[in-house]
C-alpha cells in the first residue's frame, strides 16, 4: 500500500479514528454541506449510523451515548444543523464528556470569491460557528485543506479523550472525499497522561498533612470522580478509611448504596439519610470530583464551612497548596496505601442511622400520587437496570430511591436542560441492550424532544418511559410562578401509538390509580420490541416535599439584589 493511497479520503481517516477510540454509533442528521462525509462514516464496518429527528435531540443522544461508552461522535450539517447540536455539546462540556461534534461546511471556494450560501448568515462571513464552537469546546478545528486533516483531527480527539470534555471538527463539503494520508497508531491520540511523579508525591504528603491531627474524616463523592474513571480506587481509599462516604445528587450510583459506609445524598436541607448532619460534623472533608454550584448548594446555603481537600480529575488542591498534573484514579489509589483507618464518623452515623421508611402501599382503586409512582419504581430496580431522571420533580423522586447492586443512574444536574432524558437514554440504551434502561421524566420535559421516542421505536429499544403528568412545569411553580408555566395537555399514550406508524411494536399506556400503573409496568416489563410509555397522572399540586424546599432556596438566591461596589 503506497503511503498516499487515492482512495483513502478525509472521511475515512475520521471514520478509521472514530471506530479505533471504541465509537460503534455514529449519531447523524444529513444535510448538503455533510453528506459525502456520511457516506465515508458509514462505509466504515465499524460504525453504525443512527439517524435523528434534529440536531438537538442528536447531540442529547451523543452525550447520553458519552455517558455509556466513554466517547460519542455528533454529524451534523452547517449551522442550521450546529447551531441546535451545539446545546448538547454544552452539555457534554458541563457534563464531563468527550463528545465529538462533527459539522460539514461550505466548499472551501466559496469564501474567496464572495458568495453568499445557504444555511448561512448571508453576509459573507463562514468562520463564525467555528468561533463559537471554540466557547463550548475544548478544541475546535476548522479543516481548511485535506493535508491538514491528519494532524487537526487527531488533535481534536486527543484533547477531548484527555479532557473528557466535547470537541468541534469542521470539514468542508468538498474536502470530506479528498484523499488523505492514512493514520499512524492510535496510541498517538489516546495515550493517557500520568501524574507528573513529584506532584503525586508532594499531593500525598500534603494529604497525611491535611488528615493528621484530624478525629472526623468524612469522604464527599461529585460527578467528577466516575468521568475520571476512579470509582474503584475511590472504592479501596474508602474502605482503607473506613469513614462515611456522602454522595452529590450528580454523583448518585458513583460509591455503592449497599455499602455499609454509604450514608446518603448530601444535599442541604434536601439530603438523605443524615448525610447532611455528618458532614457538617466533620473535621476534615476529603472532596472528590465534586462540583459546589448553586443547584447542588441548594442556593449556596449548604456550601461546607471547613477547610476542603478537594481531589478534582486532574489536579488536587488543599488550605494552601495546590498540586497539578495529580490524576485523580493515582492520587485516590495511592492515598489508599497510605492512609489509616478511623471510622469514628461511620460510629457516630450508624447513631444517627434513619429507620427504613415503611411505605404506604397504596390499593389498586386508590388514585395516582408520586409517593405510589415512586414505590413501584423503585420495585422495578434491579442490578442491570439504568435510571435516568429528568429535571424537573423528577430529580427530587430519583434522587430517593434506593439503587441496588449494579444498577445505574444518570442525571444532567450541571447543564439541567429539560428534554435531555429522552434522546439521551435512547444514545444510552444502544450501547447497553442487556440493561433495562427506565426514564423518569415530567411531562413539560417530555414535550421537549418527544421526537427522539420514534428512534426507540424504529430501533426497537426497550426504554420504559414513566411520564409524570401533574399537567405543567411543577419546579418552576415552586421556584417562581406565572401564567407560564401552564402548558397544553397531550395525548401522549396516543402519540407513542401514532409513532409505531404501521411498522412499530411501542406500547402508550395510561395510568390513573396505582393498580394501573401496577398492570402497566407489568406490560412494560415483558415488552421487548420497543419502547413503552405509561403517562401517570397525578394532582397539579403533589409535588415532593423536596422541591418545594429547595425550590424555595434557589429561588432566593436568583433574587439577590445586586450588589453595588462601594463609591468613596
Ligand atoms: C423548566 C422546568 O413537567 O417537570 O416536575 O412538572 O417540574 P415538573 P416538567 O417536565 O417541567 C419542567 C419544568 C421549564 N425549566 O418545570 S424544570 C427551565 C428550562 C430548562 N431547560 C430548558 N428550558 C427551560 N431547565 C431547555
Ligand atoms: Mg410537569
């Protein structure tokens, strides 16, 4: 094989890279400016094209893809096609995900000679969504010759595989069939870096510093530590500690609920178990991959008031000193060797220790409420199920149940677009077809991206969809309310049907009172040739206790008044 082959093109050096960092779909929407591209993507044995209904639910479905498989490629075409993608790849940046979104543009001609294109801005000017792109990615390319696509390509992948956050790749339309070099190792692109050796050491003494003395460690886990791939070592270091281990809300699944030295979701005033008491009775918090934002703070009142280490995914900072280049999987796994065993704040929990709730079982003709939806949810989990909760009273819900051994929960607390459940359990789903992939989702939510269900459908992906219908968006009544947060009732078990068309096996169920509900769960656990959506209906006004109380922090701290600087 000469080294500049004639038929080896553009389009097959990304698809070769794309399936060598382990990508099997390819989540597209077609356009003009894409569609040679598509083809080379597809020619590849390695990579299966999913279409979707838009760009934004394809790049939600990429970043739920991220979440199972480690990396997702997004294809879209120019800026009618990016512009809608670029918020899922905001949220794959909040999100910690290497998402790689992919956007054809015009023939590399047109921007000298002045023409105006379609699907632009019409002035003339075809850099813009490059530059955009630059804001929400952590590399963007703009592929201007075929020469240059090796080398911007491979670049583009390694920083988003290092980062675990999204990149942009930009390749003309007439550029995607140029012929190309072939690719060198793929090593090249997804070697991973290690700590930088006098760092980790230093980090490490810091840490011995930082718990000497200290009679009350508590471990704090945040969404961060699985995007840096360390729960095992999270594992080893908590139980060499023997300490309670506190969970985020987005962390949820992160350190196993059945482990004895699980003591709950540390949430303010929302948290479960006593997580929250043990925590502000530590003296030394150990943060890892943790994020304090207002949401997770419930409106900066639960912020911890002692002096932090916080372990992020790659640098670690202390009360005066900061080390960078500290992987987060080396420095947990070395402070696991190092470290000694003091579980005076599990003996304190096990104290504090809540009861088992004993919850009401309601009867088959009792009316519909979130407490019922929730207990029978909750006896649908098992190891293999994966739980996915919308924003909305849908987090609140989630966030109480209890997850067995194996099974899996994704929530999107950082970027919080409602919608996202959909696409992004189905780009889930079809990484893990043994898992029983069930989305708790509000019915404002839904309206959404509702699209994305006809994908289920056609690719016969058995996601249960439990849509909670209290007819509105019930969060933003409790956070601020007005005419609208009203929205327009649906039909939606109808609607599943309209999506089964005359080839589709996707069951609409409506549920009014807890045995109906029961019976549709039922229905929907032995359905496997699509997807099932049981519409629960609920009163306007059950909402969680939960929400209302964090609603009501939040909404505080939007309210602030500004603050004025001084004028001496
Ligand atoms: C909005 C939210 O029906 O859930 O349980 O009734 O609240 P609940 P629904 O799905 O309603 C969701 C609604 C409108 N948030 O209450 S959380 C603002 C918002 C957002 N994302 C996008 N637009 C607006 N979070 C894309
Ligand atoms: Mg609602």
């Amino acid at each position: 094989m000469s080294a500049h082959d004639k038929k080896f093109t553009v389009g097959d050096y990304l698809a070769q890279r794309l399936a060598e960092i382990g990508i099997c779909h390819h989540f597209v929407v077609p356009g003009d400016y894409n569609l040679i591209l598509l083809d080379k993507l597809s020619a590849n044995p390695n990579l299966t094209e999913i279409g979707c209904a838009n760009e934004l639910n394809c790049s939600m479905a990429a970043e739920g893809y991220a979440r199972a498989n480690g990396a997702s490629v997004c294809v879209v075409t120019f800026s009618v096609g990016a512009l809608s993608a670029f918020n899922g790849t905001g949220s794959a940046y909040a999100e910690n995900l290497p998402l790689i979104l992919v956007s054809g543009s015009p023939n590399t001609n047109d921007a000298g000679q002045f023409h105006i294109l379609h699907h632009t801005l019409g002035n003339g000017d075809y850099t813009y969504q490059y530059e955009m792109a630059k804001k929400i990615t952590c590399c963007a390319v703009a592929v201007a010759r075929a020469e240059e696509a090796p080398r911007l390509i491979d670049r583009a992948i390694r920083h988003a595989l290092l980062a675990r956050k999204p990149c942009y790749i930009e390749i003309p339309t007439n550029l995607a069939g140029a012929s190309c070099v072939r690719p060198g190792p793929i090593s090249a692109v997804t070697d991973y870096v290690v700590s930088d050796p006098a760092a980790l050491e230093a980090a490490g003494n810091c840490a011995s510093e930082y718990l000497s003395g200290k009679l009350k460690p508590v471990i704090l886990v945040g969404p961060k530590l699985r995007r840096a791939g360390a729960e095992a070592e999270l594992l080893r270091l908590a139980e060499a500690m023997g300490c309670a281990v506190a969970v985020q809300p987005a962390a949820k699944g992160m350190f196993p609920e059945d482990h004895p030295q699980f003591v709950g979701i540390f949430w303010g005033q929302v948290s479960t178990g006593a997580a929250d008491t043990i925590v502000h009775w530590a003296d030394a918090l150990i943060c890892v991959g943790t994020i304090f934002n207002d949401y997770s703070t419930v409106g900066w009142t639960a912020v911890p008031d002692i002096p932090l280490m916080a372990a992020d995914m790659d640098h670690v900072t202390f009360p005066g000193a900061h080390f960078s280049r500290v992987r987060l999987p080396e420095f947990l796994g070395r402070l696991a060797e190092q470290v000694s065993f003091n579980d005076t704040t599990m003996v304190e929990y096990n104290r504090l220790r809540p009861d088992p709730l004993h919850l009401h079982v309601a009867a088959p003709e009792d009316a519909l409420t979130r407490k019922e939806i929730s207990r029978q949810v909750q006896d649908m989990m098992g190891p293999k199920t994966s739980l996915f909760v919308e924003t909305g009273d849908s987090w609140f819900n989630g966030i109480q149940l209890k997850l067995p051994q194996g099974a899996q929960f994704e929530i999107e607390m950082q970027w919080g677009h409602i919608g996202w459940s959909i696409p992004a359990s189905f780009g889930y789903a079809l990484h893990y077809p043994e898992r029983r992939t069930i989305v708790m989702v509000g019915d404002g939510s839904f309206q959404v991206t509702a699209q994305e269900v006809s994908q289920m459908v056609r690719f016969r992906i058995p996601i249960t969809i439990i849509l909670i219908n209290n007819r509105g968006y019930t969060i933003e009544v409790e956070i601020h309310d007005g005419s609208y947060n009203k929205i327009k009732n649906w039909d939606y078990a109808m609607l599943i049907r309209a999506f089964n068309s005359t080839d589709g096996d996707a069951k609409g169920l409506v549920a009014n009172t807890a045995g109906e509900l029961a019976e549709a769960i039922a229905i929907a656990a032995k359905h496997d040739g699509g997807p099932t959506l049981i519409e629960c209906t609920i009163d306007q006004d059950d909402c969680s206790r939960e929400l209302i109380t964090w609603g009501h922090y939040v909404a505080s701290a939007n309210a602030r008044p500004p603050r004025h600087q001084r004028e001496d």
